[in-house]
C-alpha cells in the first residue's frame, strides 16, 4: 500500500467493542452503498432493516436499534479500509464511505476563542497571508484573551462589543463569536461528503487555506441529538478573508467535507457529556518532510454543543431527514511553513489525521478539488439504487 494507504489504519476507536458504530460501505455488485455496523471488528450489512443511516437515526433508540438489526456478514473491516484509498484500490472490491446519507450538513462557525480572532484576521488581511502575522499582533493587543471568559449574548458581551465599537475593532466575527446568535451554515449537500481513506479537495485557486478538526453532531428531525462523529471543514482562508459573502466558495466544494470514520451513536456509556469532555487531536503530515500538530478541546468552545444544535433545528428551521452539524474547532494553524511570517497553507499530497479516543480516526489526503473523484451519486441515484434492490417498502 502506498504511505497514504499505510496511514488509514486502524479508524475504530479505542473502546471500538463497547460502541454503537454504524457506516457506510460501497458495494460494487451492487451498484450502491449498504449501511453497515461494525461488531467484533467486522462489517454487518442492515440496509433490509435501515435503507439509510438515516432512518438509524429516527429510530427512537438508534443505539439499540443498531445492536438489534440483523445483517449480512460482510468480513473484517480491515481489508475494506484498506481498499478505500482511491490510488490502490480494487473496483470490483468494497470500500468505506462517509457515514452519513441523507441529512442536511450544517456547521456553526466561530465557536472557539482562538479561530474567532483568525477570522478577524482573515477579514482585515482581506486574504493577504503576507499582511496576517502584523495584524494578528494588533487583534491581540486590542482583544487580548478576555472572550474566552465571556458568555455569548451576555450583557458584559454587549458591553464589550461597545467597547470595541469605539475602538474601531468591531468585526462580524466577533458578533456571532459573542453575540446571541450562532453562525449556522450550509458545509455541503446531502450525500457529498468524503470518508475516511478518500481524498479531501483544495480548490486550486486558494494559496492559504487549513484543515478545521471537528466533532461532528448527529441529530435527528426531532432536534434529538443521537451521535457523533469526527469531521474536517475544510476551510480556504485568503477567499473567505476577501468577503464572508463568498462563505459558500469557501466552504463547499467538491470532497471539501470529510466525515467519519464512523458515525458513533449515543447509549448509557457514550453521550454527549463525553462530547463535551473531548479533544480532538490534528496532525498534517506532508510530503516536504513538514509536520503540523495540534489539538481542539470542545471543553473550551463558547457555546455549548446542545445550544448549537437547538440554534441549527427548531421550529423556524426544521429538517425533516435530520442534520449533522460541525461544531467548530480552536484550531487555527500559525506555524510557517517556508519563509518566516508566512503562516500555514497545505500543500497537494499533506495527509491529514483527525482523531478523537472515542470516536476513532479520520484520515485524508490534500487533493485539488478537479483531482478528487467527482460527486456524482447523489440522493436521487440513491432512492433508485435502493429501489431496484427491494428496499424502499411501502
């Protein structure tokens, strides 16, 4: 296998025996992807009890639901995983998909202290990464590390944000970092999302763009918060930088949302205090020789994770298939890499590994967006792939 294929292994996490794990699988003489759980290390096709993770996740005890489901044995997952990586893998063979089908996929933004001060720098460098290092000195002289301490909405909150008015330091950043209301936005469309194993897209237009470690909340059209899992949004700072309009160029596009491995659903041992405990560690190795490492811990994010997803879906914006939302990450990467000042940008070929002890190991290497394999199945071709093999039930 190639350094990227060696790097896949394992994905499970640590107390993989003890979880609710469920994902998803393409199979070739199928045509389709099989929703599939992980028991013992080896992958049980459910998709004739649950067509998608979808309706996993409506199901009123989705944990149970999947230990309860019968299935075809699928075998280990190993040599799944193993053919996933697109470079070395074999067609005609299974592989790993994202975990998640049919849901809306959502993320808050400027959640933590640390990332919400890059953005302002991004919006004052207007996507200079030359001119970022003088102006993070300045954000910092005149915003310090205060916020961490405050309560988003609060009225010291507001009273700062006058404070900052006058100073002439006020930022749209700093309104949805402090402010009552979250930054909620649209990563990707349903079904676009990448997995573990496969190549996540750099448009090639961005010269200064970073990987965003994130858990990622599985939540059900009840608001009903049933899982998690880890996620990469991808994020290009110098397009963003030149005007929050262009969020969406940004953010969304082809394989620039990678999910999984697996989609961990919520029982008496896993829930989401232990989300609230975690740290997601990053690291980004590169074929220069370059090493990146960092974590994010959601104990320090500046809302709460279940306010997030109360702000994402209410009775003002309902999702009848469910979301997945990214909760944020205070992982913003500084360290230069080539001349000093010049911060961090990727590089075609980094791979980058996200993990998390209880929800296992995402890993993806750095591709131009028209290099990565094309969306192309999307939710249509999977109601008619499920159609043809007997699955859509009245």
């Amino acid at each position: 296998m190639s350094r990227f294929g060696d790097a896949v292994q394992p994905a499970q996490p640590e107390d993989a025996d003890a979880a609710a794990l469920v994902g998803r699988v393409w199979r070739p003489e199928l045509a389709g992807p099989s929703v599939v759980a992980l028991r013992d290390g080896a992958l049980v096709d459910i998709t004739a009890a649950f067509p998608t993770v979808r309706d996993l996740c409506e199901a009123p005890d989705p944990a149970a639901a999947l230990r309860a489901a019968p299935g075809e044995a699928l075998g280990p997952l190993a040599p799944v995983l193993a053919n996933t990586p697109p470079d070395t893998r074999d067609p005609a063979r299974p592989w790993l998909l994202a975990p998640i089908d049919l849901q809306a996929i959502k993320a808050a933004g400027v959640t933590f202290v640390v990332s919400m001060i890059e953005r302002v720098i991004e919006e004052r460098a207007r996507g200079d990464l030359a001119a970022a290092a003088e102006i993070r000195a300045e954000v910092n002289r005149l915003v310090g590390d205060d916020l961490a301490r405050l309560r988003p909405g609060s009225e010291a909150a507001a009273r700062l944000k006058q404070v900052l008015i006058a100073q002439g330091a006020w930022s749209q950043y700093l309104e949805v970092g402090i402010g009552p209301d979250a930054e909620i936005f649209t990563k990707a469309q349903p079904m676009a999302a990448v997995g573990t194993g496969m190549d996540a897209g750099l448009h090639p237009a961005s010269a200064w763009n970073n990987p965003e470690p994130e858990v990622v909340l599985a939540v059900a059209s009840t608001g009903r918060i049933v899982g998690a899992s880890l996620g990469n949004d991808v994020n290009l700072r110098d397009v963003e930088g030149r005007s929050a309009l262009l969020l969406g160029k940004a953010k969304d596009n082809n394989a620039s949302c990678a999910i999984g491995p697996f989609l961990r659903l919520f029982d008496a041992g896993f829930g989401l205090d232990a989300i609230r405990r975690i740290t997601v560690s990053l690291t980004v190795a590169g074929e220069d020789g370059f090493l990146l490492e960092g974590t994010s811990s959601i104990a320090r994010i500046s809302r709460d994770p279940a306010d997030l997803v109360a702000q994402m879906l209410n009775a003002h914006h309902p999702y009848p298939d469910g979301a997945v939302l990214f909760l944020g990450t205070m992982f913003a990467p500084t360290k230069d890499r080539g001349a000093p000042g010049q911060g961090f940008t990727h590089k075609t070929g980094d791979i980058v590994t996200i993990a998390a002890p209880g929800l296992g190991r995402l890993v993806n290497r750095m591709a131009p967006t028209d290099a990565c394999a094309p969306w192309r199945f999307g939710a249509g071709a999977l109601m008619r792939n499920l159609a043809a093999r007997g699955l859509l039930g009245g």
